[in-house]
C-alpha cells in the first residue's frame, strides 16, 4: 500500500531568454513534473522569450561576456558579428550529440505535465507582446498571482 | 544466488541525459499498468542517485538497482498502486 503524500510544489522565475538558462529552467520544470509535482514558471524580462512563439525556436547564447563558453578564442572576439552565431551552434551541436531534446519540445513536455507558464503582466506591455504571441496554455499574471502561488511552494528558484 | 525480477517493459535510456532519463521512465509507466514493473536501463552517472530519489517521490518501487561494470546502470521500477 502507498502512503498517499502531500503533492509538492516547485515555483521557478524565468527571467533569462538565452538559449542555456532555457535548459537550466525546462529541465529542473520537467524533471519536478515527472515526480509528480506541481510546477508553476513565472516568466519575467527576458525570460519571456521562452513563451513566445516566434522567439522560442530561435534562443541564442553569447559568447561575450561569457567567459566559461567553450569556443576556442579569446572572450572579446566575442564583439564580432557573428560570434553568438557561432556560439549558439555550437551549445545546440553539443546538446544534439548528446541526443537532449530541443527547448520547444522540452516545453511541450512541460505543457502535456500540467506545468503553469505564468507570463509576466509588466513585461508584456514593456515589450508590447500580444497574447497571440503567446505559447497555448500561458496564463497572463502579476506579481502577486505569482507570490501566492509561490507561498505554497516547498521550493522556489530564480533562475 | 539473486532473485530474478521479470520486467514487463524495458526503458532503455542508454547514450541520454539528464532529465531524460526519469523523463523516459515516466512516459513509460504512464502507458504501464499499476503492480508492472519497468527495467530501466542508463548510462547517465546522475542516474544513480536520481532514480532513488525519483521513486521516493512519486511513490513507485524501486525494487532493485544494479551496476554493471562500464557504467551500465539497471533499475527496476515498480508502479505504484495508486499513482
């Protein structure tokens, strides 16, 4: 007999668009959904992207400013046109040869897991997003839906 | 002499990593009937802790956990009664 337990809660902000902090987000989301957990992201600022469908497909990752990319030259090359090009190629290479689902399919993974996607009120108006643009099933919310949200959550992460 | 479990359904996660793993184990025992018992397979060294840790909480069995050499990892997963 299993012992019926208290469904746990995990309440993630999403405020980094780029292409590896999507990976770091979807994949604590999924992972926490897959135990059976209730997941709720509040996507903030640049985190946006990640629920909006014309960017989703297309998230990148500098090499600028980023010293720990793994591209074999110098970090202010990272200036030149064509550099985050080059670096998003090749984190979506590494992860390819590593066979890890893409961030759009990660996403649905969440989705069909009853994942919340909370989008950010301020943002959208800051950033003049549509709902149309928004990924099916994000919920349009502020800070305070959010926090309530969050208050009952055994973990929160700003990611 | 080990008991031999007989699996009903083999998840081979071999070659993925995290959160694939327990992503693929999942998608398997949604499709599984509750009392079925899954043998996952992985070379993730993640894996190791994590499906412990996975069955802890989500409530099914992990009824064993085996390492083969070469970092081959076997675990037999059973599904909760009541899921």
């Amino acid at each position: 007999m299993v012992e019926k337990k208290e469904t746990k809660r995990v309440a993630l902000v999403a405020s980094k668009g780029t292409l590896d902090m999507a990976y770091a987000l979807l994949i604590i989301a999924s992972t926490a959904a897959s135990m059976g957990w209730e997941v709720g992201i509040f996507f903030t600022f640049y985190g946006f992207d990640i629920v909006n469908k014309r960017k989703v497909h297309r998230l990148k990752v500098a090499s600028l400013a980023n010293p720990a990319a793994p591209l074999p030259v110098p970090n202010i090359l990272g200036v030149i046109p064509g550099m985050t090009a080059v670096a998003t190629w090749m984190l979506r290479r590494m992860m390819k040869k590593q066979n890890m689902p893409t961030i759009p399919e990660l996403l649905d993974l969440c989705r069909k897991w009853g994942v919340r996607l909370f989008a950010c009120s301020t943002t959208m108006g800051m950033m003049s997003i549509k709902d149309e643009d928004l990924v099916e099933g994000t919920e349009c919310a502020g800070a305070a839906a959010f926090l309530e949200y969050a208050s009952k959550a055994q973990v929160t992460l700003f990611i | 002499m080990k008991e031999t479990i007989k699996a009903d359904r083999v998840v081979d996660t071999r070659g993925l990593l995290c959160p694939m793993p327990v992503v693929k184990a999942k998608l398997a025992l949604e499709e599984m009937k509750p009392g079925q018992v899954a043998k996952v397979l992985a070379t993730d060294p993640g894996s190791r802790m994590d499906f412990p840790a996975w069955c802890n909480e989500t409530g099914n069995k992990l009824l064993r956990a085996e390492e083969e050499g070469k970092g081959l990892y076997t675990f037999f997963i059973q599904k909760a009664r009541e899921v």
